[in-house]
C-alpha cells in the first residue's frame, strides 16, 4: 500500500515551514530522497495492526433519553457479560467515556469525535470482564476531560444526584452520579487535576486516584502522560478496594507504568486506625472559594478519625498552595501537544496506540470551532507559550513539580496519612447554556485546588463522603504514601463503619 509522496511545491512549502531554503535542484534532490524514505511506510501502511483481542461478544448498545437517563449521566447503555465466575461476579460496571470499549462508540464527551467507534478494550475493561463484571455502559463525561464541573459535554450537562441544575463535578461526572444513584455498583474514572475524586466529592461516592502508573492508562484516551490517572468510583470503600485490586497492575504496555507494586487491598481493611498519625494539611482549608461549612465537616472528619484511635496534628505544606500554578503549563502545553497536536498519543513511547482514535480525533482540525471553551483556552495558551517561551516554562514546571513531591513525602515521612477537604466547596449551581465564556471556563476550574497536588506527585489519594451540609454532600480527602493505598482504604473504612455521612 503506497503512501501519498509530496509534490516538489509541497517539499519546498515544507521546507519553508521548517525555516529551510531549497533550491529547484535541492527541491527535486529532496523529493527522489523521500521516495526511497517513504517506501518504509509503505510496508507498514500494508501490514495488520497488531491491538489486543477482544474476547468478550457486545452490542453498540443505545443512547438512553428521558426517564431512562435522568440526571444524563448516561452516553451508551448496553450490556457486555464478562467471565461466569470472578470476584466482580454480579456486579454492573460503567465505564468514562474515555475508555475504549470496542464495538461500542465513544465520542469523550466532544462533538468533535461523535461517531467514533473503538476497536479495542481498555486493559482495565479486559480485567474486570475477566473478574465477571457486566459492562452497562459509558458514562457521559466532560468534553474531552477538561473541567471539574459538569456542564460542558456536548449533550448538556450531567445533574447532581442530590440537586437537579447543580454540578456533579467533572470530569468523571456521570461515573459519579450511577454509582450514586445506584444504576451501577461501581464505575471507572480518569483523573489529571481531580477528575475522579470532584466528582466524587460532589456526589457523594467514594473516589480513588492511586499511585501514578498503579493501574494501567492502556486504552484510555490520554491527556498528558505524566498527569494521566485511572481509578475506581463505588458507593463504599470495601467495593472501591475490591475493584483496584482487579484493575491494578503491569500490563507490559503503558509507559506510564514503573514496576508498580500490586497489593491487596482489602486485607486488613477491618483493622482500624488504632496509632495510625493523621496531618491534617492547614493550607487546604484557604483556598480562595473555601466554604466555612465544608472546612468544619472535614475538621470534625479528623475529631471522628482521633476518637477511633488515630492521632492527629496539624501539618503545613507551604507549597500545596501553589500547585495549581505549576500544574497549569504541564496540563496547557502538555495537553496541546499530546491530545490535540499529537491527535490523542504522540510519539516517543512505546505504548499502545490506538490507531483508529487516532484518526477519528484528528479531525477537530477541520471542526475546531466546535471545541468547548476550555480546550480552546488551552490551547490559545499553549499556542502562544510555545511561541514565546519554546517550551522553557513547561520544562522548568516539571523541574518544580519534585519540589511538591520533596514536601508532601517530608510530611508523609512524619504521618501515615494527610487529610484536607476533596474541593474547598460544595456543588455549586451550574452555568446556564448561555453563559458568557469566562463563566463558563471559571466554573470547570472551581474545585481542583486540592486535587491538583497529587496530581504532581503521583501519591494515591482518596475521597470519600464524611458529611452533608444544606442537602449536599461533602468530601474528605485522605493522602498516602506511595502504592499504600490499603491504609487510605483501612482509615475510610474505619470512618464509614462507625459513622453514616448522610447524618452528619
């Protein structure tokens, strides 16, 4: 199968991109050059892709309307049976709409890519398929996973199960929302500054994002690989620690994957917290939008922990607060380049690339104009950053990141866990359709101040619901060391067991 060879006017206008000057002889020289160089791609172009099997029979399945999606958490319902027996055996399962699940389409919440049908299942489908889990569906999402609210998926927004026209945060918006309203008992969530655990906090379910590069990345539709998370949301911590221990793991093709260390993590989560030493992290109760009633709920979470036999002490992290700003260029420039530019998998890694993804989303080029406004900032920034700065302030941002990282693992050092609240606030209601830009961008970005550090460092972080205040759920966030995410389950859980949030 041959390749497209360029003509000698596209040569010299490709040299001339590149900042080269070519002469008609240099031109013509250039273009027999090429021809020999592209017959390499032509045996590739000819030879079968080499994705995963699929083993598991499926339908398309439907996008549900009406009453059968209520609070439009729903993209695709369909069913997919995975092995007779397992440890997930009974349990229904949806996935984000950035996970691949072949056969059934998925457009990652953007106009851009509706239509696009995968050809592969993720690795963490495969595994729970594997451990007997029903596959029920994808789950609306943020347009392409950039916003920690709810509101801009290209079929509208997704609800707060516990008040309609109120975020359910973002971007795993509707994975939250069927665990809670109990459509489904678990569902998969992806996270880069929050994204599963605002969500989580917002609606009430229980939200892991483990270590870095725990659970593979295989199949899912990356944004920046150093901040690309993927992890379980259920509506209590035995089932969360139940489905990381299905979905963790090496899978030999994400590079996102350093020898990670699988362990069991529902062992022992009936221990107690005994001598376990909490700190509690004074400068995640300042953030900007922080709510008096949110700060007190998760104070009184780490009272409720010290009268369950943990201690407890405040901590300082001077530089929690300035995260945000540090994450800001590797999540801008990362994404543009990655995502968008690298059509959702770039180069210079050796992991699976979904090639049919690949071209679908390759295509926003010609419909850009329909990409929602928190892509399109990213992208003019990064576009003008690129320009201006040559990738210099990305770079020194990666450089800054270890300092976060030298300062949670110094607290972490001294305490077994840290404990702040998941978002500053409450749901907040959501942007009406039309809504000026800035509202818009300024809401998908309210609650991720928190999140975002462990999103620098790769450390697991937990969210789970620890009270209700005005009818609206509120979320504490429980940080660990490194792959010790059974301890994070084991102090949930001793929560959770001795208190029912709901009254609190």
């Amino acid at each position: 199968m041959a390749v497209r060879r360029p003509t000698p006017v596209q040569v010299y206008l490709l040299a001339e991109t590149l900042g080269l000057t070519l002469d008609d002889a240099e031109v013509a020289a250039y273009g027999r050059l090429l021809d020999g160089t592209l017959a390499a791609y032509d045996l590739v172009a000819g030879m079968v892709d080499a994705p995963p099997p699929v083993r598991y029979p499926r339908t398309p399945g439907s996008r549900p309307e009406g009453a059968e999606n209520p609070h439009n958490a729903w993209y695709v319902k369909t069913e997919i049976r995975g092995a007779r027996r397992g440890r997930l055996a009974g349990r229904r399962v949806a996935v984000k709409d950035n996970v691949c699940l072949a056969g059934v389409p998925m457009m990652v919440g953007a106009a851009t890519l509706e239509g696009f049908v995968p050809d592969v299942d993720a690795t963490v489908v495969t595994r729970m398929l594997d451990a007997g889990a029903t596959i029920a569906g994808k789950a609306h999402c943020e347009a392409f996973c950039l916003s920690g609210s709810s509101h801009t998926g290209a079929y509208g927004p997704v609800h707060n199960p516990h008040r309609r026209g109120y975020s359910a945060g973002g971007s795993s918006s509707g994975s939250a929302v069927l665990v809670a309203t109990g459509e489904v008992a678990m569902a998969i969530g992806g996270d880069q500054g929050g994204s599963i655990r605002i969500p989580a906090s917002l609606s009430g379910v229980v939200g892991m994002k483990p270590t870095y590069g725990l659970v593979p990345y295989t199949g899912v539709m990356p944004i920046e690989l150093t901040l690309d998370h993927v992890g379980p949301m259920t509506a209590n911590v035995a089932e969360n620690a139940l489905l990381l221990e299905v979905i963790a793991g090496a899978d030999g093709l994400d590079p996102r994957q350093y020898a990670p260390r699988k362990r069991r993590y529902a062992a022992g989560i009936e221990d107690g917290i005994e001598g376990l030493s909490i700190g509690v992290v004074g400068e995640a109760f300042a953030m900007e939008n922080a709510e008096d009633d949110v700060s007190e709920a998760v104070r009184a979470t780490a009272a409720r922990l010290a009268e369950l036999g943990a201690r407890t002490a405040e901590v300082s992290l001077r530089l929690h607060p300035l995260a945000k700003p540090i994450w800001t260029p590797i999540a801008i420039e990362g994404l543009a380049a990655l995502m968008m530019k690298g059509n959702g998998y770039g180069t210079n890694h050796r992991g699976l690339y979904v090639t049919g993804l690949m071209d679908a989303h390759a295509a926003w080029r010609e419909r850009a104009d329909d990409l929602p406004p928190t892509l399109k900032l990213c992208l003019i920034a990064a576009e003008h950053m690129a320009g201006a700065y040559r990738g210099r302030l990305y770079a020194k941002a990666q450089n800054l990141r270890r300092r976060v990282r030298a300062e949670y693992d110094a607290a972490l050092a001294e305490h077994d866990l840290l404990l702040m609240p998941t978002t500053p606030s409450k749901a907040t209601p959501m942007p009406p359709a039309d809504a000026a830009v800035e509202t818009v961008v300024a809401h998908a970005f309210a609650f991720n101040a928190n999140c975002i550090p462990t999103n620098l460092t790769g450390h697991p972080a937990l969210s789970f619901p620890c009270a209700m205040r005005d009818g609206l759920p509120v979320g504490a966030m429980l940080v660990g060391r490194d792959h010790d995410e059974a301890t994070l389950y084991r102090a949930a859980r001793a929560f959770e067991r001795a208190f029912d949030w709901r009254a609190l």
